[in-house]
C-alpha cells in the first residue's frame, strides 16, 4: 500500500476497526474511507455494489462484523450466522468484480475446534467439532477464509485472512448482557467499587484459560500482512501465552482498585476450556506482539473510565 491510496475500513466505529483506523493514520496513511452502518448496510448486497462503483477503494480491511460474548452468541445464532455471512459474502464478491488491489478478511479465533491441541496451529482448522455456544459466529468466520481463499484459487485474487485471539481496548462493548469477558469484568469492577459493593460476581468456574491481545497490536498486524504477505495462508494472530479467567480477574481487580470478594457462578457456562493460539507462523515473518497484559489493561481501563456515560449505554450491535 501506498500512503495516498484509497483504502476502505470496513466496521470503524467497532473494537477493530477503530484500532486499524489509528494505526493506519500513524503510519501516515491518508486517504482512509469510512461508512458508518446507518450510511452503508454491509448486509444489502445493492448498497455495497453502489458503495464500490461510487468510491473505488483500492485496499480493504474487512473488520466489519456482528459481535459479541457467550450470552450473545447462544441467544440470536441465526442473527450471528446470517448477518455474518451477508456482510463477507457482499464485501468480499464485490471487491473482486472491482478489482480491488488486496483485502484482509479478519476471523476469529472461535473458527477451531473446542478440544483442539494447545497451542493451536492453523491447520487444526476444521478437524473437529466447534464450541456449541458460538457456532453460529465460528461457521460465518470459516466461510469468509475460505472465501477469501477460493477466490484467490479460482480468481487470483490477493484476499488473505488474519485470527485475531480475544480482544480489548479503546471501542471496546461493555454491555454486560453481550460483551466478551474481559470488557465485561473492567465494567463490573468498576461498578463494585464505586457503588462499594462486597462482592463481584463472574460467570463460571474461573478455570478455562484465555488470550487477550490489546487492539491496537492486533491492527499492527493487520497493516503488516497487508503490506508484506503474498499467499493464501490466513494467520494466527495473539501474543501467545495464556491466563485462567480467575488469573484476568485478580489482574483487572487491581488495576481498578476493587478492594471486595470474587464469587463465581458455576451455573454459568464456561465455554472452550482453552484457546491459545500458535503465533509461531506470523512471527516466522518478522511480526510480534508488544503490549503486555497488564499495560493492555490499564490502558483500556483508562479509556472505559474517561468514556464511561458513552460506554454504558452502548448496545452490541453491526458495528
């Protein structure tokens, strides 16, 4: 990519989205385009046509997605699974019949199986059963790589794919009904110690470990692939370590200044009981993580607490 070449961030207002808008200006990239949901359905195959034919964007982060926490996912699987699938099958046929010069579809890290081996490598990639409680999302996500890569095969087309692990930071959702686990317990914490509560309450037992890769590292990534890799491949992204959600808890804790009790609710469902990917293949490239855990965290914190009135009534939604 060239700094002044058209590109079009798909999904801006959301987590990544956001994230690879910021770093792209950083990088002193300036002809950034951006469409909110209201301005531009992903999911209306007509209005993305039109969008392409009016605006020509030369490159494409495809970031844009219908997200959200284990409640979220188990409630509206047909939702996850059709708006998905829409907004992939849109971006992604039209960015081929207008010749788009490269596009990034990001997935998630929810496409492999519930029981694969630890670290897991992407070619553990459909061998065997997804976690029942975000199918949906994970079937959506494996269509778009697979998109992604057909239309490279059959097309020549320079589609790739980025698996980003668990993910926080500035736009974060903390809705506490349809966020992920991390956002949510910054939000609970920091409710508890300023109503004084006793006690915070998190769903499960706290045992299933998880990774959490700060956005913006994430958006590093993505813009690196995007400017140095050539191939069908998709690639693993995280920092490659892990934590129990009992481990996460003690950390935001802290972080927040929360000073009562944790009680776990065991009738709340756990999900996979590990997820830690292989970053040994985008590392191979010469890319690695570089904000810590706890750095990650306070740096979220921070912004959740200056943005607090706006984040709270944020609703989980087509970002």
């Amino acid at each position: 990519m060239n700094k002044g070449d058209k590109i079009f961030v798909a999904g801006h207002r959301g987590l990544m989205g956001s994230a690879i808008v910021r770093s792209l200006q950083k990088k002193g990239y300036t002809n950034i385009i951006t469409k909110t949901s209201s301005e531009l359905d992903l999911r209306e195959q007509q209005q993305v046509r039109d969008f392409f034919i009016a605006e020509k964007p030369q490159f494409i982060f495809l970031a844009a997605a219908k997200v959200g926490g284990i409640y979220a996912n188990n409630t509206y699987p047909a939702d996850f699974i059709y708006d998905n699938m829409a907004i992939q099958n849109n971006v992604i046929h039209e960015a081929y019949r207008n010749n788009v010069d490269k596009l990034l579809f990001l997935g998630s890290s929810c496409i492999y199986p519930k029981l694969s081996p630890q670290p897991i490598k992407e070619e553990y990639l459909l061998t065997g059963l997804l976690e029942t409680t975000n199918e949906a999302y994970a079937i959506a996500k494996i269509a778009g790589i697979k998109l992604c890569q057909y239309y490279q095969k059959q097309y020549g087309c320079r589609f790739i794919s980025a698996m980003p692990t668990n993910l926080y930071g500035p736009g974060d959702n903390y809705n506490l009904q349809n966020s992920h686990v991390l956002p949510a317990l910054i939000r609970k914490f920091h409710e508890a110690k300023v109503n004084n509560h006793p006690s915070v309450t998190i769903w499960g037992s706290g045992t299933p470990r998880r990774e959490f890769l700060y956005s913006d590292d994430a958006a590093d990534a993505c813009i690196f692939l995007m400017e140095d890799y050539e191939g069908a491949d998709f690639f693993n992204i995280g920092v490659g370590v892990d934590n129990t959600i009992a481990e996460l808890s003690l950390i935001i804790k802290e972080i927040v200044g929360f000073t009562g009790e944790l009680v776990f609710d065991t009738s709340k469902p756990d999900g996979t009981p590990r997820k830690l990917l292989s970053v040994d293949k985008i590392k191979g490239l010469g890319w690695h993580s570089s904000v810590s855990l706890k750095e990650g965290i306070r740096l979220a914190y921070n912004d959740f607490v200056n943005k607090y009135d706006y984040y709270v009534h944020k609703e989980s939604s087509l970002i």
